[in-house]
C-alpha cells in the first residue's frame, strides 16, 4: 500500500530527527497513522493532497510547519515544574519517569493498576502531527507519537453510567518542584466527555519527533486533545477514573471565570483577559486568526451540535 | 546633615553613565527581537515579542522604584547629590511604559500592521479587560509627570509641582496592580517588586509622621 504524499512541508527534514534511519523509521510509522486517519476524514475528500488540498490528513493546514524541536520541548506550561514557560525544560531534567503506573478505576469492568508497558503494549503507536493552540493566544505544531485514548478505553470497559473520564497528575513535590508552591491545587485534574475521550484525534501520547517524550512535555504520558487549549493536555499521568458527573478541572477550580471544562479553540469567546480572535505561532512574526476548533471542526464539530459553546467555554 | 558614606560628592560622570546604563535594556531587547526574528538567534527564547514586552514592563516598574528610592537615600545616607538625578530615573520610567506600550499594540496585537486585529481588539481590550486599563492608566498618569519635568515647569508651577508629582505613588500602585493581574496565579516575582514599594512608601509615612512629632515638640 502506498503511503499517501504529504506536502514536503509536513515532513520537515530540518533537524527533526537525530540521523537519518531514526528519521526514517519514524517517517514509517508517521505513514501508518496517516492512513489510519483516513478513517474519520470526511468520504471522498482529497487525501493525496499536495499544499493546495483542502483537509490535508488530520485537518493539517498547508502552511502548518513544524516548530522546531527547541520550541516545542524549551517553551510550555507545566506548572509542575515551575510557572515560567522555560522552567519546565530546566526543572524536570532529572524527572525518572520510570517506573510507572496507571490506575484505571471508577466506573469500568476492568479496573486496575497497570504498569506502563502493559498499560500501552496493545496498541499500535502511531504519529501525528497536530495544531497545539494555547489559552494564552500562542501556537505550535507538533509531531506527537502515541496511542489513540479510544483503545484504552476500550480496555477499561466503562459501564452504560459512565459519561466522563478524569485524569490525574502525579503527585510528587520532591520528583516535582513546581508542586512545592500552591499556584495550583495539586495534583493536576483534566476530564473529557466520554465521546471526546473516544474521537479518533485525541491521542494518549508517549513522545514527540520520534523520540520518547522529554520529562519537561509531560514523560511519559501525557493527553493530547487537538481541538481544545493546550491546558487539556493534561501531564504525566498515574490515574484515569471514570466518572458519572462532570469532573472539575484544575483550572475550572483556580479561576472558573477564565476556564471552562470544554476549553474549546474557539476564536468568538475571547478569554477574559486577552483576545483568541488570532494567534501567535511560534517563530513567527505576523499573528494568524484562530480557527474554529483550531481548524478541526470537520471532524469535531459535531460532538457539540446544540451546546452554547459562549456559555460552555 | 552630615554624610554617613565616603562620597558626599558625586563621582565623576556620574550622570551619564547613569543616562548610559538606564538605556541599555531599552536598546538591547530592541535588538535582540530584530536579530531573533530577522537573523535567527534565540538570545529571547522561543516568543521574543512576549519577552521584550515583559521586559519593558519590569523596567517600567523598575525605574519607578528607583525614583521613589532616591529620597529615603538621600536622607539615609546624605548623598543629596542624589536629588538631580531623580528626574533621568522617573523620564526613563516613563520611556520604558511607552515602549511597553508600544511593543504590546504594534507587534504583540499588532494594531497598527495588521488589520486582521485592528482597532477593535484594542478598544476591547483597554476598556473590557481590567488589568490593560489600569497598565494603560498608570501611564497616562506618568504623562504630565514626564511633560512638567523641566526645569522651567518646576519654576512655574511652584508649589503645585510638588502636589502634582505626588500622584507618582499612584503610578507605582497601579503599576504594580497592573503586574499582579497579569501573571496568572504565580504571585511570587510582583511580591517581591510590592515589598519593596511598601517599604519605600512606609519609609515615608514614617518619616513624616517622625517630622510632624519633631515639630509638635518644637512648637
């Protein structure tokens, strides 16, 4: 089967990947999880697509570039590790993110505490590279590795009452320093509907460029929801709960007025202290409007048919 | 009064090296954004814009704290040659607002090169987002501040000049107030810029206080 071409834009040469058969093995893969995306994008729509295609593979746009290695794992918010954006990448150096377990509990038939590996084996790693959009009108695009969060899900077998999943953080102020100062109320908490949990594009993801995931981007495993602000994408994460009713975020508890749970991209609802009409991408100059959903609502508009998304923010 | 250090006098060219340092972060973030954008380094990290802005911002603040510092100074150490170089610290105070100003609304928002915001956003942010009208609020108040500095207005204004520059404090706090509501839940750096401004204003509640007692006694 042929890998389907990508714009050469898409698969930046430039210092992606430390050597060439590291590059190209992951290059593989990237075209495994390319064709497993044509699943969910729209039928009959372009997939061969050079930069003039409309929805090129995981709705990626053709003036999307990969940021740059340095930006992605030097710059984030991971107030575990300190509250300035390059704090993370200095504090969590000597992070252990080994050995590790995951706790699946609540509402599901298969609950338990999994190693890691156990935890991830079954599922077939794939690459993507997605639009990230902060709540703070700045932007990247990363090639993530991981899993879809729908296959372990699967695994957990929610029971019919389960409607949403929690996630957690570690908690740990000695292995995370940032924990040591109340600028939020640890552990970190995140939760997404259950039909969120299960869209093709949210990604339990294990690393980025190929390589396992640095400490400082949340080792080793961490939630990407592509549609909503980074601050979904909750951290090195230890547990997974199901639950019946809405679980409150760390963010909705800090300042509720600023955050909600569905934290939608979404251009129409500025955030109380700034604009999200435009964004910032990383390395860029001219600021760029933001996009609806952060340019994925072909595949994700759907899921909040009916809903106020100004009063559900 | 009676000096208590060893430099009564002031050293030699002290005011322009103090001209000459107080420009060098202006100068140096003006560059370090034109060279990370146009030649490629990173010497401001990964959002050279943001940094520069937040830059400007502490130097704003920065400055204002050391103009409040040159009274408790002077009398503390009897350094009055001091007095002189309070009104350099308070005009680059004003400098490095504006600048903030102006990296914030031109290439931050981009108001003025790119349509795509506009004037709108900006409309929406100084009047609906609290923390950008009172930032925009302490630096209009540092305009007649700055504009009544020469030494003609000083002579001119008399005893108002002192009553008007009184409302520097009022900058200060709203400067700082400004700060607070900007970081998001890490408090922890504008503290340590309000300790230092409480003790520079508690200094002169006290100081005053002492006086006013001073003269009761006299009287």
């Amino acid at each position: 089967m042929r890998i389907p071409k990508l714009p050469s834009s898409e698969l930046t040469p430039e210092s992606w990947y430390l050597d060439r058969r590291k590059f190209l093995a992951a290059a593989g893969v990237a075209g495994a999880g390319l064709l497993g995306a044509a699943r969910f994008a729209d039928a009959g729509q372009e997939q061969q697509g050079g930069p003039q295609a409309r929805g090129t593979p995981y709705g990626l746009q053709p003036n999307d570039t990969p940021t740059p290695w340095a930006d992605v794992t030097g710059y984030n918010n991971f107030y575990e590790f300190g509250t300035g954006k390059e704090d993370p990448a200095r504090n969590a150096v000597n992070f252990v993110p080994r050995p590790w377990t995951v706790k699946v509990d609540g509402l599901c038939d298969n609950p338990g505490d999994f190693r890691l590996e156990d935890f991830l084996k079954p599922s077939r790693v794939e690459d993507r590279i997605y639009r990230m959009r902060c709540v703070e009108a700045w932007s990247m695009v990363i090639p993530w590795r991981g899993i879809p969060l729908k296959d372990v899900i699967d695994r957990a077998r929610p029971r019919a009452s389960a409607k949403f999943v929690e996630f957690t953080t570690l908690l740990d102020p000695r292995r995370m320093p940032g924990q040591r100062f109340p600028a939020l109320e640890w552990p970190y908490k995140e939760g997404l509907r259950l039909d969120e949990a299960r869209h093709p594009l949210t990604l339990l993801a294990t690393g980025v460029y190929g390589r396992d995931l640095p400490n400082q981007n949340g080792a080793p495993l961490r939630l990407v929801v592509p549609w909503k602000y980074g601050f979904k994408g909750i951290k090195s994460i230890v547990r997974m709960r199901f639950t019946e009713t809405m679980p409150t975020s760390s963010w909705m508890q800090a300042i509720p007025s600023e955050y909600g749970f569905y934290a939608n991209v979404n251009p129409q609802v500025d955030h109380p202290r700034w604009s999200q009409a435009t964004e910032r991408r990383i390395g860029e100059f001219r600021r760029r409007p933001t996009l609806p959903f952060n340019g994925y609502a072909d595949q994700v508009a759907s899921l909040y048919s009916g809903l106020d998304l100004r009063r559900n923010y | 009064m009676q000096a208590l250090g060893g430099i009564a006098r002031q050293p030699r060219g002290f005011g322009a090296l103090l001209v000459v340092a107080a420009a060098v972060p202006a100068l140096w973030y003006a560059w370090a954004i034109y060279s990370d954008f146009a030649l490629g380094s990173r010497y401001l990290g990964s959002d050279p814009i943001k940094a520069a802005e937040h830059a400007y911002g502490a130097w704003t603040l920065r400055a204002l704290l050391a103009t409040l510092a040159i009274t408790p100074l002077r009398r503390l150490t009897g350094w009055n040659w001091l007095a002189k170089h309070r009104r350099t610290l308070g005009l680059y105070a004003f400098a490095y607002g504006v600048l903030h100003l102006l990296v914030w609304a031109i290439i931050d928002v981009q108001l003025v090169i790119d349509d795509l915001v506009g004037w709108d956003v900006v409309k929406t942010d100084l009047l609906k987002r609290p923390f950008i009208t009172i930032g925009m609020l302490a630096l209009v108040l540092m305009l007649p501040l700055a504009i009544t500095s020469t030494k003609g207005m000083i002579r001119r204004l008399g005893k108002s000049w002192s009553k008007l520059h009184r409302l520097v404090y009022v900058v200060a706090v709203l400067g700082l107030v400004h700060f607070f509501m900007a970081v998001k839940l890490d408090w922890r750096e504008p503290l340590v810029y309000a300790i230092v401004l409480a003790a520079l204003l508690g200094w002169r509640v006290v100081e005053s206080r002492r006086r006013a007692a001073a003269d009761g006694a006299v009287a």
